[in-house]
C-alpha cells in the first residue's frame, strides 16, 4: 500500500527541517555506539561498586559476556497505575536469569498523579516533572553497566520524560514495559454526572466521593482515555511496546507474560548479540509520525501535542503544531472511548483494540510499515494480538473486523473523517484545540470575553451566578513560564453545566487542559504565553472572541487591540509553597507551548 499523500508529505517536512539536529544526533550515538558495551571502559573499583549487592549474579555480571538490562522504574504505591510496578523487579530479575542475562535497577524517578493534584498547587510541578523525570532516568543511566533498559512508566509525564532520558541513551536499546488498565468500574459518564450534580449543589460529598472511589477503584491505570492510556498506545504505534502489550490488565498471567517477553527482547537487542537495536534509530521521524497518527485516530490527550515535540527534540526531530493539523485532516477517527465516548479502554481493547487499529491504518496507507521497532520486521508486528496457550505466549492475526463499532470502527468507516485536533491562529496567537467530542453546532464560538488569572476565579464566579449569557471564558497567565501550566480540568464540570444550561461558551487559555477534556470547546496551549507579553495580555473584559474550530481559527474583534499595552501581573502567589520555590529555574527556561514547554532539551 502506497503512503498516503499527507503523511508523505508531513513526514518530508519533518526530515527536511530536522536535517542539522538529525546528523548531530545520530553523529553522537555512533560515537557512543564506536565506543562498545559499557562495561568493558569501567575500571575494577568501577565494576565492584555496581556489582557488590548482586549476590549470586556477581560472578555473571564480572564476565560481561552477559547482557545487563537496567531497570528504570516510576513505582510508587499512590498511582493506581504503578502501583504493579513494585514486584516487577524481581521478576525481571529473575527472567532476565532464564535468558542468560542480569537485571539491576538503574534508579527510580517521581511519578505524581494529576488526579490527585487537578485543581490544587501541586499541579503547578506536574509539567516540569516531566523533565525532572528525564533527568532522573540519566542519572541512574550515566553509570555505564547497562547494555540495554527497561522503562517502567505509564502515567501523564513519566512517559514522555522517559523517552526524552531514552533518548539521550539513545546508544542503549529500549523497551517500554506498560503495568495495565485497572478493570472497569462504574462507567465514565454515570462518575460525570454526578460530579456535574456536586458542581450544581444537587448532590453531597459524600455522593460525590462515593462516585469517585467506585470509578478509580484498584490497581492499574485509570481507565477513561486520558494521557495515560494516551502515551501507552503512543508507544504501541512508535513500537517500543511488545505488540499488544498496552491494555493488558495487572496481576493476569497474560501480563506476566508480556513482562517476561520483554525482559527476554532486551536481552536479545544489546550490542552483545547480532540483533542491536538502539534506541536513538527507533526514534526517528517515521516513529514520531506514527505516534501522531495513533494520536488522531484514538481521539487522544491534548497533552500529547505538548509532549511529543519535547521528545521528538530529544531525538533531533524538529515537531510543530502545522504537523499535527496536516495529520488530522488525514487520518480518520477510528475510536469513541471516553470522554469522546461512553466506553472505556478494556472496552476499546476487548473491541479489537490497537491490533485492529493499526492494521487498519497500514492498510490505509496511513502509518509507515519499515518504521524500526524493538522486533525489527516493521510495524506489521503490530496487527498481531498475544495469547497464552498452556502457559505459552504466543502472537496470533488481531482481528479483520470491529468486535463492536460503536467503540472501534474502520479507517474507510470512521465516526469522523478527520482526527479532531486543529491548530488554531489568529491575532490572539497559536494554539491547538480538540474536537473530536464537541458537537459541531459548537465548533464556533463567538461571544464576550470574561477575563480570570485562576480557574478558582472562574469557579467563584460561577457560585456568585455571574455566568448568564454566552461567554468566552480566558484563564491567561496559565503558561509554563507564569505557573508551570497547570491542567485546568477542574474547570470542565463548571463550563460543561454552563452549556447544558444552553449558553454557548468557550475557553480560551495559555494553560492547559487534561487528556480528559470534553465537550466545551477549548483553545489551549496559547502561544506566546501572556506571562512573555503574548496578546492574551491585551484582552480586556467584554471583547468580543472567535473560536473557529473549522477554519482554525482564533481572533478577539477589536479595532485598537494591536495598540494596547499588555497587562503584567504579579506571580509571586506561584513562587513559593508546595515546593515550587524548586522550580524557579524551569519556569525562568521553559520553552514555549509550540515547542514542548521543555527546559532540558
């Protein structure tokens, strides 16, 4: 199957302005590479400091004839969906043993929930957690023992912090080792209408609270298509995961299996062997595009457009938001998992799930089939679903048909001919919004505008009952460089009760929304930031604002507006307390939205 015209097109693009940063990249990893297994440059005091709490691996490791995978791992026991994590040591330890190879923990790097933080001031670190979770995986990488790493990660930032780390290890092969969806609770759209209900007083806490434990309810990931289950397809599509490996559920033998089947293909792919496969030759343009194109396709987290250009860059690949426009003109939209729909991810998996997906859009032409991946014959490895048979993995054709099409549909029958995420530019600046779950009567929006510098504003003013016409609602000084671009969820329930009263309103912010946002329409991810000066700063109360998601759009008509002076407001609330006296220095560097709000790239 040919290569449809856009993502040829698309891809060119990216090949031709990555082409500097691309060679550098590549220079540095086979001067890495030149170089040899690690171990063979570490003086003995070296090797005995690494090796000395390894007991019976000890004599082993002293060899080096056998590989040494190193362990990064993001457990903790407060995220549901790491919280598998916390025996996957052992095992791999004790698989990598089976296929004659050793196994260390190379360190652990943070893993905070946005659950637990959405609308509180820890939110103001969870962004630059990413790249504190690239720094970290660095340090325990930058000892030099490991001819290949395990990366134990799943939630919002670990992801993408991960592959930025990988990376810059780009000389070690990797393999990502997902923990699993938790199983489905009380449906997505039963939790929402409560909180909806708490918002508008018609409901207790205790109601609410209710609600909530029965819909996070055990270990694994969250279940709604969020960033989470977002960044474990993305590395389903880049092939980084074992096929298949995404939506398995905790504590199931199928999953352990998948664990020792990738503990079995790192230890295969180190330069020790004859099937060396770096991680830095993976991450390439083609992954970077097929990432975007699964990001189309599944209706994914808006979080993805500000990670992928951060880990794309780590790779001296060079993403901007015309890329994601051009791709989701191409691509279909092949799933309705919530919020874009009612069901969940066991839903989607039990459906026909990636395997079906991507079959579909290889055959499509919309994915490159020669992508590298870590089994090396192309993405086709990827329509393939695993199965254990008598305790044996193995992997069997995924199916040819949508097993329910109210979930999962064709690429030739899709629930949209486009993918749902546009760019939007106008006088007010550049930014992305996602459609996919927005009705289409709402896909323009024009109305006054209401000006807050805090999503608790925005809330205050909904309890004083001062919302009662169409509004543009503009939360500014919500970027990386003012606050740390916080998620603004918590304002979802407030403004989705607004349009169920039959207002048309919109949100329009420098900040951020969460993989979980709906059915208000919502440009985000405005750039440049009010906090450097961008024209957000120029808006003043009762401006009228247009939100064309159609013609990608977005424009505040005012005559004088280009002669206004911007607004400065005092941050220094977002300075201290929570540990964000830490973080000075990364709101000082941090890139802009357009670029992946990165400081350590």
């Amino acid at each position: 199957m040919p290569l449809h015209p856009a993502l040829d097109r698309v891809t060119d693009r990216i090949r031709e302005r990555s082409a500097k940063p691309r060679a550098d990249y590549l220079q540095r990893l086979a001067a890495a590479v030149a170089k040899g297994p690690a171990r063979a440059h570490l003086s003995c005091g070296n090797q005995a400091h690494a090796y000395a709490a390894m007991a019976a691996d000890k004599a082993t490791l002293v060899s080096a004839k056998a590989p040494n995978i190193g362990i990064v791992t993001a457990y903790n026991d407060m995220l549901s969906a790491h919280r598998p994590y916390e025996s996957y040591p052992e095992l791999i330890r004790a698989a990598a043993r089976r296929y004659g190879a050793t196994a260390q923990v190379a360190g652990g790097v943070p893993a905070m929930c946005d659950g637990v933080t959405q609308g509180q001031v820890g939110m103001e670190l969870s962004l630059f957690s990413r790249d504190v979770i690239a720094l970290a995986a660095g340090i325990g990488l930058s000892h030099n023992t490991f001819d290949s790493a395990l990366y134990l990660g799943v939630c919002d930032k670990i992801v993408p912090g991960l592959i930025m780390a990988a990376a810059a290890f780009g000389h070690i092969p990797a393999v990502f080792v997902p923990a699993g969806p938790m199983t489905s609770g009380i449906p997505n759209d039963q939790k929402t209408k409560v909180r909806n209900a708490f918002v508008e007083g018609k409901a207790t806490r205790d109601e609410l609270m209710a609600a909530e434990m029965a819909s996070y309810h055990g270990p694994g990931t969250c279940t709604f298509y969020g960033t989470a289950n977002t960044n474990q397809m993305l590395m389903e599509f880049m092939g980084l995961h074992l096929p298949g490996a995404s939506f398995v559920n905790p504590g199931t033998p199928l999953r352990d299996a998948m664990t020792n089947a990738a503990v079995e293909r790192a230890a295969s792919i180190t330069a020790l062997g004859n099937d060396f496969r770096p991680a830095g030759e993976i991450l390439d343009e083609r992954a970077y595009v097929n990432g975007m194109v699964g990001l189309m396709a599944t209706g994914g987290s808006t979080n993805l457009i500000l990670h992928l250009p951060a880990m794309a860059r780590a790779s001296g690949v060079l993403i901007d938001l015309e890329d994601f426009d051009d791709l989701s003109q191409a691509v279909p939209l092949m799933a309705k998992v919530y919020p874009n729909g009612l069901a969940d991810v066991n839903h989607f998996h039990a459906a026909g799930g990636l395997a079906f997906m991507i079959g579909q859009l290889l055959d499509a032409g919309l994915l490159h089939p020669d992508a590298k991946t870590v089994l090396g014959t192309g993405l086709a490895d990827y329509r393939d679903e695993p199965r254990l048979n008598d305790g044996q993995l193995s992997w069997t054709e995924g199916p040819k048909n949508s097993l329910n099409d109210k979930i999962l549909r064709p690429a030739q029958d899709p629930f949209q001919p486009t993918g749902g995420l546009r760019q939007l530019a106008g006088n007010l600046g550049r930014g992305v919004i996602k459609v996919s779950s927005v009705a289409p009567d709402r896909h323009v929006i024009e109305a006054p505008a209401r000006i807050f510098h805090s999503q608790d504003a925005v809330k205050a003013a909904f309890k004083a009952g001062e919302f009662t016409s169409d509004t543009v609602v503009v939360v500014r000084f919500q970027g990386p460089r003012a606050n740390g671009m916080p998620e603004l969820h918590s304002l979802t329930p407030t403004l989705s009760v607004l349009q169920d009263r039959g207002l048309r309103v919109a949100l329009v912010t420098d900040g951020r929304m969460s993989g979980a946002s709906g059915k208000v329409p919502a440009a985000i991810h405005v750039s440049p930031e009010a906090a450097q000066g961008g024209p957000l700063a120029r808006l003043r109360d009762g401006d009228i604002v247009r939100l064309d998601a159609d013609a990608g759009t977005l424009s505040v008509l005012a005559p004088d507006f280009e002669t206004r002076t911007a607004v400065v407001v005092d941050l220094s609330a977002n300075e201290t307390g929570m540990g964000r006296e830490l973080f000075a220095a990364f709101r000082a560097g941090a890139g802009t939205s357009e670029t992946g709000a990165a400081l350590v790239i």
